[in-house]
C-alpha cells in the first residue's frame, strides 16, 4: 500500500491514520489557526463605514 497508494477508501483513511502517527513520532506539529473571529458590532461598523465612502446620491442609476 505504501508503494502503489491507497486502492479504497478505507484504504485512504489507513494511510491517514499511518501518516498522523508518523508525524506525532516524528515531532511535527501543525500550527494553530489564526483567530479571524469578529463581533457584530465590528461588522455593521464596517458596513456602515463602507456604504457611507459608497453613498448612492451621485449615482446615475441610483444604486443598481
């Protein structure tokens, strides 16, 4: 299996397991995520600074 690669799904999930435990041997470490988490109030802050730069009065088709 390590020479010709996985022929089935369980096969797959095999090699995955195999590969996790060669990693853990072996020191690897993934990193953490970055946190990209934001609040609702960041956000409509964000809307309402956007559609104010964006204002719908100067334009020719009124917004669409």
């Amino acid at each position: 299996m390590l020479r010709n690669g996985p022929k089935s799904l369980a096969q797959s999930w095999q090699m995955g397991a195999m590969y996790n435990e060669w990693k853990k041997r072996n020191g690897y470490r993934t990193p953490p995520p970055p946190d990209v988490s934001s609040s609702m109030k960041e956000y409509f802050h964000k809307e309402k600074q956007f559609l104010s730069e964006y204002d719908t009065i100067d334009d020719p088709y009124g917004g669409y």
